[in-house]
C-alpha cells in the first residue's frame, strides 16, 4: 500500500501574518507591563505592604502580569 504525503510550506501571507500577530501580542503585553511597572512604582513602601509586595518584586510582578495579557 503507497501514502501520499502531501505538505506544502506556509505562504508569504501566511508568515506575515503570523509575524504581525506576534508583535501585536508582544507591543500589548510591553504595553501592560509598563503600565503595571509605573502605578507599582509609584506607590509608597506601606502601600505595597499592604498588598504584600516588596519594591524588589515590582519588576517580577509587572513581567509576569504582561504575560498574561496576551
């Protein structure tokens, strides 16, 4: 018994598609993490306390929220 395989390469289109896809997604969570960077950084050491968060996590907090929003 003979199998035909049959593939046939993503298309120009289709790779730029995909391209601008992923820069889209990426552009939106730089967007979310710049946001969340600064309203974390601006509020006072008690205030981060509150919400149990050192100003050391400020960056880990912010990256792991952009990564979520995509």
């Amino acid at each position: 018994m003979a199998f035909l395989n049959a593939t046939t390469a993503p298309s120009f289109d289709d790779r730029l598609a995909a391209l601008v896809s992923t820069f889209d997604a990426r552009r939106k969570q730089r967007r979310v993490y710049r946001a969340t960077f600064n309203e974390l950084s601006s509020l006072s050491n008690r205030d981060l306390a509150d919400l149990g968060i050192s100003r050391s996590q400020i960056r880990s907090v912010a990256l792991e929220t952009g990564r979520n929003a995509a």
